[in-house]
C-alpha cells in the first residue's frame, strides 16, 4: 500500500476532536523541528487547526531532544509546568514524544504521570492513534524498538512555504560517545532515491524554492540500500539526481560526517548548479586524543586532509563547523589543538557547545575525567573569541559582491528589514522596500559583520 494512504488509513478521525486546537514544542535539532512538522500534518488530517500558542491549544504534543545542554532537566522541568496547564482547562491532552521519550520510556510516566502519551522515535504514525486510545483506556506509553513506517511518509505542515526540510535517511551507524542519537533513532536507513525526488517535486509544486537534504550521516546515505540489484546510489548521485528537478533552486544538506565526505561528493557540490556553495564539517574536537575517546574515525591530521580535499575543489567553498568544548579529559593541550584546526580551517561558522554529559552515552560514564565548569567556560570564550575574529575576516570576502538572497523572514530584532540566506548560507539583513517572503532577489552586499552580511538591492 502507498504509505501516505497507509497513514491517512491509520488516522481515524475523531468527531470530538474535530475544531481542536493542537500545538507542538519542540526541543532540539532539524530532524526533531522536521517530525513537528510531520507531527502537525497528521493532527491537521485528525480535523485540528493550529494554535498560535500552547496557551491557546486543547492538544500539546512535547517533541523532545536529548542532545543539547540540560535536556533532560529542562524537559522534566516544562512537564512540571504542562500539569498547571492540563489543569486549566478541561479534557486538555498532552503528548510527549521524541529521543527522550525513546530513551527514558517509563520513566517519562513515573516522573509526570498526567502525560496522557509517551510516544517514542520509531512509531510517530502512530500518535492520532494513540491520542485516540488514550480517550478511551486512560494515559499510555508506546515505544518501540525498529522504525514501522519512515516517519518522513506523514502529511506536514511546514513552518516556511519557501524552504522545507527532506528526510533523506533516518539513524546513524556510528557510535560518537557523547550522542544518544543511535540508542534512540537506531540503524541507518536510507529512503530510495526516487521517493526522494518524488518528494522534492512535489514541493516545488507547492511553491517550494529550497531544500535542505537531512539526516545523522547525510554523505553515507544509501549504503543500506540495493536497487535491482545494482550498486548502491552514493549521496551526490541523489544530489545530481535533484540538481534536475525544475523549479528546486537551492539544495542544502546536513549533517554530513567528516570521515564519510569522498571528493566526489565535493565536486558534485561544485559542479551542480543548485547545490549551495556550502559543506559542514563538524570537526567536534580538534584533538587525535579526544577525537578518539569521542569514537569519531578521524583524527587530527585527518580532519585536516579533508579540509585540504574540501577546499582544494572548492577554493571559495563556505564551510561550518560543530565543536564540543570541555570533553571529559580534554587539556589544555588538547584544547589548543582544537584551536590550531579552527585557525587552519578559516570557517565561516562554528557551532559551539559545552559539554554536557547526556545519560545512556558513554561519555556519561567518564565522570572522573569531568573538567569544571569554570574551566570549560574560560575555553568556551576563547574559542568563541578565536571564532569571531576568523568570521570577521571571512564575511569580509562577500564586501561589494553581487549576490543571489532568498528572502525567509521578518528580523527578529527589527521589523523594518528582512533576512535571508545566501548561496554560501550566511545570514543577510535587507531593507523590506519592493521585495517580499520567499522573493530570490539579486543584492550586492554593502557592509559585514562577523555575524551577518548588510545587502542592497540590485
Ligand atoms: S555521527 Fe556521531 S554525533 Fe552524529 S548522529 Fe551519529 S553518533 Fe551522533
């Protein structure tokens, strides 16, 4: 069967639910932001409409992340809270999914028993379902261990009409020994490519300009898959695969892993037309001795071979980095490693965060090499120092350039000019004169910052 006839299929609408209101908070990274989506469409086909805030809504589904900083304090944090808001109003549901869901499974219940669904990672078909039998039988819990259906196969309601994620493949082979993500999203498991592309039009259709191709392990996408038999499809074989699709102007993709990227996947970034001027290499700690208590198949002078190969095709390639700062047993040696790669590498971007230990992780165990938090901070700031002044020098680049921008919002700070991106990803601000959401103007970038590019229409 189809699988979205499959999932309308599971949905059994439910008449007193019909006119609700339903809101979705999400914790976390894009995969998470994308199953919102996902999420959303499936309470629309239930009859919902959106809420503007939780504050408003009948159903609240808490889509969780275990990844960042205090996750799993914050979550219990805001379930505490969401039983004041179940209170104030009657027959109010609330749903609780994502990696923490999946990971702490019961735990969720015993810690905040007025959630009225537990749902895990693998299963998210299923909330309208669950939603329905939890009216009947009281509060449950569903987690389950292997994917049913690729939760990318839902109907979604995505938050822009211009730029939409992809969901190109679902958990991660690897075993970095800070990330929860392959106990709690499993194997890797690739779509096929024509489910993809299929996917792609059907958003350009709907007025879509970018995607952006997501995943664990972008680059090793399709080793899982065998297609008649045939070798298997390599990512930049998809990505030419949609550099095709007429309409489709931007194609972006993360996250990739640095030990997975081949050059041909960097030449195809080069070569394809639509395919940003934009690689990610998240380098997480610039030390072989770290590198290697975090499990991440590279170590320095590799990293740095692929920074070669990367810039090598690509001269002017834009490149983004992830960093953890204060891994357990991190020196200052080891630090200043770190620090000789961010030097060497000239990113345009570095995200940075500061170790957390996550339970279910290996690096939860390594409490004895645990570095103080007046230590990691120190270091925190000296690379995010280091970073500024190389993003200073780099965005310096773009000065008097004439450059394509796709218009995505309203500044958060300023209501009288509007962001967007550039082929390259950095953030631009514009004047709104004469230009509207989702418009692709040609700009010349009038002034840099380290952290945004000042555009004028062209
Ligand atoms: S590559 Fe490492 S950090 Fe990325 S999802 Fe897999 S285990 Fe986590």
């Amino acid at each position: 069967m189809d699988q979205l006839v499959e999932i309308k299929s599971k949905i059994q609408i439910n008449p007193s639910r019909v006119g609700k209101k339903y809101f979705v908070k999400t914790f976390g990274c894009q995969m998470n932001e994308h199953d919102s989506e996902r999420i959303s469409g499936m309470f629309e086909l239930d009859g919902m409409s959106k809420a503007i805030s939780e504050e408003y809504a009948d159903v609240l589904f808490v889509n969780t992340c275990t990844i960042r900083e205090n996750a799993d304090d914050k979550l219990y944090g805001t379930l505490g809270q969401l039983k004041q808001w179940k209170s104030e109003k009657d027959n109010r549901k609330l749903l609780v999914g994502g990696c923490a869901a999946q990971k702490d499974k019961e735990l969720v219940r015993q810690k905040a028993p007025w959630v009225d669904v537990v749902i895990g990672t693998h299963n998210l078909t299923n909330v309208v379902d669950l939603l329905n039998r939890s009216e009947d039988w009281g509060p449950l819990t569903e987690i389950i261990d292997e994917i049913e259906t690729l939760p990318t196969e839902a109907p979604s309601i995505r938050e822009s009409e211009y730029s939409a994620w992809v969901t190109i493949q679902i958990g991660c082979n690897n075993s970095c020994t800070f990330c929860i993500v392959p106990s709690v999203r499993g194997q890797e498991i690739s779509r096929r490519p024509s489910d993809i592309v299929n996917e792609a039009k059907k958003l350009v259709d709907e007025g879509v300009k970018e995607i952006t191709l997501l995943g664990q392990n972008v680059n090793s996408y399709g080793r899982d898959l065998k297609i008649e038999g045939k070798a298997r499809p390599y990512f930049s074989q998809l990505l030419e695969q949609l550099n095709d699709i007429k309409g489709l102007e931007r194609i972006r993709f993360t996250s990739p892993h640095p030990k997975d990227f081949k050059a041909e996947t960097i030449e195809s970034v080069k070569k394809l037309k639509n395919v940003c001027n934009q690689v990610h290499v998240p380098l997480q700690s610039g030390s072989s001795n770290i590198l290697s208590k975090m499990h991440r198949g590279y170590n320095k002078e590799r990293f740095i071979e692929k920074v070669d190969m990367i810039r090598k095709i690509i001269p002017d390639v834009s490149l983004t980095s992830d960093i953890i700062v204060g891994f357990p047993g991190e020196t200052e040696k080891d630090f200043q490693d770190t620090l000789d790669v961010v030097e060497y590498s000239k990113f345009d971007l570095v995200y940075m965060f500061k170790f957390s230990p996550r339970p279910g992780t290996l690096a939860y165990d390594m409490k004895d090499e645990f570095i103080s938090n007046d230590v990691i901070n120190d270091r925190f700031l000296r690379l995010k120092d280091l970073q500024t002044d190389i993003s200073e020098k780099r965005y310096k680049r773009f000065l008097n350039t004439e450059q394509k921008l796709l218009i995505e919002k309203t500044s958060k700070k300023n209501s009288e000019i509007f962001t967007g991106r550039i082929d390259g990803g950095q953030l631009t601000h514009i004047s709104k004169d004469n230009i509207s959401v989702g418009d692709i103007v040609n700009v010349k970038i009038v002034d840099t910052t380290p952290f945004y590019l000042k555009a004028e229409l062209l």
